[in-house]
C-alpha cells in the first residue's frame, strides 16, 4: 500500500523549507573580517567633502565573537580640530543590517549599516546617516585574507 500524497506532503514541504534555509548567505561567519573605508564623504553647510583624500580614515574587524576593533580618524577641518576613535566594541548583524555599539560616541555606533554583496565573494557595509546638521556616507569593504 503507497502513503497518500496527503500524508507525505507535510514532510515534503517541511524538508524542502529546512533546505531554503540552511543557506544564509549573510550568516555572521561571512562577514567576519577587517574592512576598510573606500568611501566616506561628509555634507554640511560647507558643502562636500572626500573624507578619504582630506586624509581621514576609517578600519575595523569583525570578529567571530561579535566584537570589534578598529580605529577611525578624522582630520582637522577649520575650527574643528582631528578625531580620533578606537572602535573597540561589540557588532550585531539583524538581516541585511549591521549595528556597532562602542564605548566612543562616533558615527559608527550611531549608524545602521546595509550589507551590500561585493566582488569576489567578498561583502560591503554601506552606512548613511545626518549627524548635527552633517550627512555621512560610509562605504566599508571586506578585505581579502591571504
């Protein structure tokens, strides 16, 4: 006697739902790494500015245990003197978004950031936020390992 498509159908669809999902392509483990800034850009009253060729610069890895280190500068502008911050912290990973929380009150740790599939098999952090008046636009990449 065959089982009734009725009865099988159940454990069919369950197994098929199970395979789906073991394949998250964003899983933590991925986007474990160092990434650097290969954009950055501020706008405010003044206009726009290439924070990357002003000479700033922004780094920071993720590890497996969802903690960070890292470090971001960014130079003096008019009265407003250089910046620097350890990005020594923790990271959190919500669906396609990624969060930082640090000790330093930066940016970064006030930012929501989208991961973008890059080249390579590699993954991007995509952040942009209005900070005092200021819009930041933060582009982070995953650096290859050798």
């Amino acid at each position: 006697m065959r089982p009734s498509l009725i009865k099988i159908a159940p454990i069919l669809f369950g197994t098929v739902a199970m395979l789906a999902c073991g394949s998250d392509s964003t899983a933590p483990s991925v986007l474990v790494g160092s990434y650097n800034a290969i954009e950055f850009t501020t706008t405010g009253s003044s206009g726009q500015t290439n924070q990357l060729l002003a000479g700033s610069t922004l780094n920071i890895s993720l590890a497996a245990n969802h903690t960070t280190s890292g470090h971001l500068h960014v130079v003096a502008s008019g009265s407003t003197p250089a910046f620097d911050a350890d990005l020594a912290g923790t990271w959190a990973q919500s669906g396609s978004s990624v969060t930082f929380s640090q000790p330093t009150d930066t940016f970064v740790r006030n930012m929501t950031f989208a991961v973008v599939a890059a080249s390579n098999s590699l993954w991007e952090l995509d952040g942009d936020g209005t900070f005092s008046g200021t819009a930041v636009h933060v582009t982070l990449r995953q650096q290859t390992t050798l």
